[in-house]
C-alpha cells in the first residue's frame, strides 16, 4: 500500500530555512578544512589535461603529476618574486607618499577653514578625533589579521599536498561517483562531469588571459600618464578585476588616490577616464570573446554570490564564489526537479548596454 504524507508549505519552508541554516554553519564551521580541498580540486581539474598528455606519451602517471604540480609551482613562485620586487619600490617609497599625504590634509584644513569659517583648531580636533577611532579599530584587527595569515599559510601548504592526491587519484574517484548514482545514471553523470570539467578549464584560462590583458592595459595607460609604480598598480587593478563590481571601484579608488599623491589633481580625471575605457575594452570584448562563460549569471545573483562568499570566507569567498555558484547552476540545468533554480540563477533579460563591432 503506497502512502505518501503532504507536508503542510509553512512546514516545508521551516525545514528548508533550518536545513539552509545548518548547511551555512557548517559551511563557516569547516572553513580551514573546505577551502583547500576548493582550490584542490579547482587547480587539479585544470592541470588534468596536462597529466593526460603525459601518459599518453607513457609516462608514469605519479610521475606525470609531479612534473606537472613542479612546473607549475615555479611558474607560481615567479609570479610572487615579481609582486614582491614591485611591492619592495612601494615601500621604499611610503615615506615621501605618507609626507605628501599629510602636507594635503594641511593644506584641505587651511580650505575647510576659509570657506566654512572654521577655526583650523576644531578642524585638527576633529581629523585626531577620527585618526584615534581608526588606529584603535586596526589594532583590534590585529588579532583577526593574524588568524587570517594563519589560514593563509595552512591553505597555501594543504593545497599542493591536495592538489596531488586528487591528479593522481583521479580515476579513482571518478569511479566512486559513477557507483555513487549508479549504473542508470552513467550518461547524466558523465554529461555534468563534463560539463562541470569544460567550464572550469575555459573559466580558469580565458580568466587568465583576461587578467594579462587588463593588467598590460592598466599598467600602459598608467604609464603614459606617468604615475609612478604604474606596473604594480595595474597588476592589483587586474586582479580586483575578478570580483564583480565590487573590485573594479577598488581598484579605480587606489588609482585615484595614488595619481592625487603624485600628480596634480586633473590626473585623477585622466585615470579615472583611462579606467572606463579599459573597462569599456574588458566588458565588451575580452569577457565575451575570451572568458567566455558557459553559464551565464545575472548580475543580482553576482551579486548576492560576491557577498555571501566575502561573509562566509571572506576574501577567499569572494573569489571563489562566481566559479562556485556557475558548478551549482550547471548541475541544476542537468536535474530536470532543479530546473527552476538554474532558469532563477541565469540571465535571460536583454543587455542593458552592448557594443557591436562589426567586422
């Protein structure tokens, strides 16, 4: 006899919402443990292909991985040597950029009490008043600061030794997920593997290709301005690049900022025009043509995905929360009861503003 129980609505949103609670908790809970398993994994989907060619050519597949994460690991080492030599004239030159910044702030009170007339002493009162909140919020920083660096360093050590397990065992658990859903769901199984695999690597490498483009933009037309650390500025401004709307302001904010300690006021103009127009080239030709995406998401969603993941993992979350919620939307369009939610993380409204060059 089949008997089947209907939950009243109220009672179904009340599970859903504490299911929703207990997946978020644990999510924050298993920080320290989830993010370099992420990474791991992230890095080693796009690494395959390489480890693939090498036991073609009938190499040793433990071998082929160690050759592979090498490689890599160096290529990752120049690139921190080179942020590293560029942040060294930085700081050789926070002094004079740290004098210049004091002489404005003299110079805006002797405005401010011109025009307001405000006697500079209340105007000095006021800046000390804001300098002491600021220097006791950063030093009760201090102690979240270090535990952050901490997690940093555990996920930058945990994340190679992942990195390997998951190449060289591989087949492995590709097979632990076709027994998993079973013999009836192979074709599906396989369709969002590879689906998920596809996304990941066109993700990863027109996102790299991107972030070379923008950041010889920045670092070109900042130069031609002649700002000064003009190749570390535009690096940064590129990888802010990666989260949505909120990293472009950023970065355009430390443009701004350096170009009025260094130059006269109308460069802020300058770079804030040189930003829109490169902005303008990476909306309009490098995103659709090179990154690409498989799996479009609305910008709400973006969003929402951007801010969830900075409250949850903080900046971490917030660059893997785009890649993450793409995997979650893909897999919705392939399982016919979670459609809806695919159709409701997508984007099927016209473009507000586009570009076509014809040609």
């Amino acid at each position: 006899m089949n008997t089947t129980i209907k939950l009243p609505f109220y009672i179904k949103f009340t599970m859903l919402l504490a299911g929703l609670y207990l997946l978020i908790s644990m999510l924050s809970i298993a920080q320290t443990i989830l993010l370099p398993l992420i990474y791991a994994a992230i890095i080693a989907i796009l690494l395959s292909p390489l480890v693939s060619y090498l036991e073609s050519k009938h190499v040793n597949r433990a071998i082929a991985v160690g050759l592979v994460l090498f490689f890599a690991l160096i290529l990752i080492a120049v690139i921190i040597l080179f942020f590293i030599s560029q942040i060294d004239v930085l700081i050789e030159a926070w002094p004079l950029l740290t004098a210049k910044f004091e002489m404005m702030i003299d110079q805006f009170v002797a405005w401010a009490s011109d025009n307001f007339n405000t006697r500079p002493r209340k105007i000095d009162a006021l800046l000390l008043e804001a300098k002491k909140d600021i220097i006791a919020s950063s030093q009760f920083g201090i102690g979240s600061t270090i535990s952050a660096v901490g997690s940093v360093l555990a996920t930058a050590l945990l994340t190679p030794a992942y990195i390997i397990m998951f190449l060289y065992y591989q087949p492995h658990l590709l097979k632990f997920i076709h027994k998993l859903f079973g013999a009836d769901n192979d074709h599906e199984v396989n369709e969002i593997l590879t689906a998920i695999k596809g996304i990941i690597q066109s993700y990863l490498v027109g996102l790299s290709v991107e972030i070379v483009i923008v950041a010889a933009l920045n670092s070109a037309g900042l130069l031609l301005l002649g700002i000064p650390y003009a190749i570390l500025l535009g690096c940064m401004g590129a990888l802010l690049n990666l989260i949505p709307y909120v990293g472009g302001l950023i970065a355009a904010t430390i443009f701004m900022i350096i170009a009025l300690l260094t130059k006269t006021p109308i460069f802020v103009l300058y770079v804030l025009v040189i930003y829109f127009f490169v902005q303008f080239i990476d909306n309009n030709f490098l995103v659709p043509k090179i990154v690409g995406s498989k799996v479009k998401l609305n910008a709400f969603i973006s969003i929402l995905a951007v801010i969830s993941g900075a409250a949850l993992w903080g900046v971490p979350g917030m660059f893997l929360s785009i890649p993450l919620v793409a995997i979650i939307k893909l897999i919705a369009d392939h399982i016919k009861p979670l459609k809806p939610w695919g159709f409701l993380l997508g984007d099927s409204m016209p473009p507000i503003f586009r570009f076509n060059a014809k040609g």
